[in-house]
C-alpha cells in the first residue's frame, strides 16, 4: 500500500510540474505578444508559434496595448485555469502520504 501511495505521489508530482511548465510557457506567450516589438524577433515567433498549440479559442478577444501590442485573452483565461489545475492537483497530493 505504501508503495501504490509514493508512487501516486510521485505521478501527481510530475503533473505539477508539466503544468508549471505549460503557465511559463503561457506566460511568455502573454509577454511576448503583449510587447510588439519583442514579437517580431525570430526566436519569439517560435516561442508564440509553439505555445499557440497550449492556448484554445475561448471565445475572448484581443485588445491593441500601448506597447505596439496585443493582449490576448484566451491566454490569460487558459493560464489562470492552468494554475487552478495545478493548485487542484497539490491539494489532493496532500492526501497521499
């Protein structure tokens, strides 16, 4: 039983983590569109291109920034549901000890 326990542990552990990593990567799609001048670098069209396969059409829109930008909603609603997600999944790690 232990061991069926540290090894569930251990699987919840590890989807924490890909959903940590899948809200940096939303966060920066987020950053760099948000800044429009950071969006047309090379390297930052790969990262928007990549992480637009994470963020779905919610149905929000995008609104101009002052920076030359845009900030893109459903990337907002999808990183917070990500970070819900993740709070989800370490609340219930705490019952396999």
């Amino acid at each position: 039983m232990r061991l069926v326990r540290g090894a569930l542990r251990l699987l919840l552990t590890l989807v924490m983590d890909l959903l940590i990593v899948a809200a940096v990567l939303v966060f920066a799609h987020i950053i760099i569109g948000f800044f429009g001048h950071l969006a047309s670098m090379p390297w930052a069209v790969r990262v928007t291109d990549i992480t637009a396969r994470i963020v779905p059409d919610l149905g929000y829109g995008k609104i101009p920034t002052p920076y030359d930008g845009v900030f893109d909603f459903n990337a907002g609603a999808t990183l917070g549901i990500i970070l819900a997600a993740e709070w989800a999944v370490s609340f219930v790690r705490r019952f396999f000890r």
